[in-house]
C-alpha cells in the first residue's frame, strides 16, 4: 500500500508529503514531516525556542527566531533576520532576496513583488509577480519565470490558473486558442472558455463546451463522451 501511494502522489505531481508543521517539546524545537506510512519528527539543532516563531499564510513552513529563519525547519542562513518577512506559505523574502521555498527567485524586484494567491484554495501553484515578470512555483522543482504579455491584472484561479486580460496559464503553459474574456475554470485541471475545453493546459479534441461537466477531479462528461484526464474513454 505504501509503495501504491508514493506511485500516485508522483503521478498526479501532487508531491508525496504532508507537513504537519512545528512542535515543541521543552527547549527543542521540531519539524513533523509526514510521508506516505510514517511520520519524520526532525529536531531542529541550534533553533532558539524563547524567540521561536511560526509566520506565513498556513502557520506551517516558514519559522524564524533571533537568528535566522527556517523554511520546513532547514535553517535558511542565506536571508537577513533582521529584514526576514514570510509573503505567503511558499514565498518570503528578506528585502533584496526573494524565495519559494528553497529556490531563489532569479532576477525578482523584492520591492514590488506579491504572491498572487487565491484563498479559497489552499494547494497547486503559488503564482507571483514584479512590475516586470510573473513566476510560478509549487514549492518543489524551481521556479518558472512565466513568458506572459504584462503583469497588470493578474488574477489566480483554484491555485493552477493565472488569468491575464490576453491570456491564461496553467502552471507553466499557457493555453492555446483560448479567450481569456469568456475563459472559466470549471476544478483545477478542466476548464473552458465556451468554445474550446481543456485539461489542464491541452486542449481536448471534440469535447463539448456547451454540455461538458467535471464528474470528480480527473474525469468528465459531456453530451457525446465521458472523459478520464484529456482522453475520450467511450
């Protein structure tokens, strides 16, 4: 069964842990890692537990105290404490750096830089922006710096989607043929503009905007078919 999970988290890229966050126990200090079968309660050598603190959105990732900050309770001595500020669960910055969980955001504006976040949702991509670029990130394997028209009136959708007046991305990729006017995200991966429907950023030939549906996260309908991910099953 362990072995099943750990193949489906890698298959639908949702990663394959879920942190249960910081602990304390005395003077120690913890991280609570959980995988697939266990839990990983790592010590946290050195932290500080009188100025110990848990900041960022989902009180989760990002610590700090009086001498450096934490991110999934990794010492992060690369930033400035005294200019440390947590922009969301991922993202933080310390007024020069700017970072997604442990990667740099190369060439980001620290002075204009917000994390583009909707709320309502609290997982998928975490989608940013400067007064030049936007990035995605999701918190493991880097961050892209998005090819996109401008930054002005970005909005994130389901925490996948980032909406633009001229265009849509999911994640990375940006969807092709679409009108970002009348463009709809039906869940997290299916979606429609009222002419074409997509999985994720593909478009899916032959479906049925009119009547097209979501049945659960993976699957849908519509008049003519029913649909797994971005393929017609009958």
């Amino acid at each position: 069964m362990k072995i099943l999970v750990i193949v489906l988290c890698l298959l639908l890229l949702q990663g394959c842990y879920k942190d249960e966050g910081y602990q304390f126990e005395g003077n120690q200090v913890f991280f609570v890692q959980w995988i697939p079968g266990e839990d990983k309660k790592l010590p946290i050598v050195d932290a500080d537990p009188v100025t110990f603190e848990v900041l960022g959105d989902d009180g989760l990732h990002w610590a700090k105290d009086k001498n450096r900050a934490y991110y999934r309770g990794i010492p992060q001595n690369h930033l400035s404490i005294k200019t440390f500020k947590a922009l969301s669960s991922l993202y933080a910055t310390d007024g020069e750096k700017v970072v997604c969980g442990f990667d740099l955001v190369e060439g980001a504006d620290a002075d204009s830089f917000v994390p583009l976040i909707d709320n309502g949702h609290k997982s998928g991509y975490e989608y940013s922006k400067d007064k030049e670029n936007a990035y995605s990130c999701k918190g493991y394997g880097g961050v892209l710096r998005l090819d996109i028209r401008s930054t002005k009136s970005l909005k994130a959708i389901h925490n996948n989607y980032l909406l633009s007046p001229h265009e849509v991305f999911w994640g990375s990729s940006r969807l092709p043929e679409v009108n970002a006017k009348t463009f709809k995200a039906l869940n997290r991966n299916y979606s429609t503009d009222g002419i074409n429907v997509y999985f994720r950023s593909e478009i899916i030939k032959g479906a049925d905007a009119m009547s097209f549906e979501v049945v659960d996260g993976f699957s849908a309908k519509d008049k003519n078919h029913r649909y797994e991910f971005e393929k017609r099953i009958e």
